[in-house]
C-alpha cells in the first residue's frame, strides 16, 4: 500500500492549502457596486466640473507662483495624476458595463419567457374565443326565434282559417286501369335464328 492511502486522506476531496491566505474575502457583490457607484460619478456632469476646476487651479498656482512652483510647465505630475485615475477608471467602468450586461442578460431572458407566457396564453384565449362563437353559432339567436315564430304563426293562421271554412268533400279518385298490353303481330320465319 503506498503512503497516501495509509494516512487516510481522499482523493474525492479537494486538497485544503494549509499555507495562510494574504489575501482577504471579499465580497464580489460589494465591490460590483462600489464600482458602480464610482462609474456613475464619474459620468456625470457635476464630475467633469470639479475636475476641470481642479485642471485650472492647479495650472494657474504652478505658472503664477514665484516659488513653491511643484509641476513647472510641461505639469508632468498632473499628468501622471491623470494616467493613475485613468488606470483606475477604466476597470472599474468595464466592471459596472460587465455587471449591467448581466442585469440586461437576465432581464431578456425574463422578458422572453414573459412573451412566450403571454403568447400562449394568448393563443389559449383566441381557441377559447373560437369554441364560444361555435357554441353561440349553435345556440338560437333573436332573429331565428322570430322568423321560427313568424312561421308557427302563418301555420296557425292556416289552420285556423281551415277550421272556420266548411269541410269540403274531396273527389274520390278512380282505381288505376292496367295498362292493356299490346302485342304486335308480325309475321317472323320460325326458321330465321334472329
């Protein structure tokens, strides 16, 4: 038997690093959102404001200033302040753009099954529809009870007109004479086979 199996341990379980973790959980969800928050900002109106106020300012303090000037002219330190923010921008916009796809994702699959619930359902009502207005077709309107009606009524006028008229003989019918039958008489060659 080798080593491994002699201590016990399991090969359907995964291997546990016994080394310390430097880096700490965090919680994806938290991060989504603070990023988020962040994206929003930085596409607002009241962002670009104060970031070119700040842009101004600083320009203005490091061309005026007699001394104390810490990013003369070609402001390589604003500059690199820019790089740094861009840096960090840029990821967390794509995080907030990867999160609303994903809202946007589960919102279509919700909005297709929605449809094709609706769908069915309407389809569900129109057969319904049709076996009413086959059943209605069925059932006797107004106007089919009246000309029924109309016509029971005819009938009875008749026969009451009947009733009051007096009854009149009706003339017997002679019997049917037979029809006599005729024979032909020809003179036919016994011999002749035709």
């Amino acid at each position: 038997m080798s080593e491994n199996s002699s201590r016990g341990r399991r090969l359907d379980l995964p291997r546990t690093s016994r080394r310390p973790r430097l880096i700490p959980n965090v919680d994806a969800e938290a991060v989504g959102r603070f990023s988020e928050s962040i994206a929003r900002y930085l596409g607002t109106g009241r962002y670009l404001m104060w970031q070119t106020i700040f842009v101004i300012v600083w320009i203005f303090l490091n061309l005026v200033a007699v001394f104390g000037r810490w990013d003369p002219y070609p402001f390589i330190l604003l500059n690199l302040a820019f790089s740094t923010q861009a840096a960090y921008a840029a990821p967390l916009i794509l995080l907030a753009q990867n999160r609303q796809e994903n809202r946007d994702r589960v919102s279509l699959e919700e909005d297709r099954q929605r449809a094709a619930q609706t769908k069915a359902d309407t389809e569900f009502l129109a057969r319904e529809l049709a076996a009413l207005r086959l059943a209605v077709g069925e059932v006797a309107t107004r106007d089919y009870l009246r000309r029924e009606l109309e016509e029971l009524h005819g009938r009875l006028d008749a026969l009451a007109l009947n009733a009051e008229a007096p009854p009149r003989k009706k003339p017997r019918k002679k019997p049917a004479q037979p029809d006599p039958i005729v024979f032909e008489a020809t003179t036919a060659d016994p011999t002749d086979p035709a």
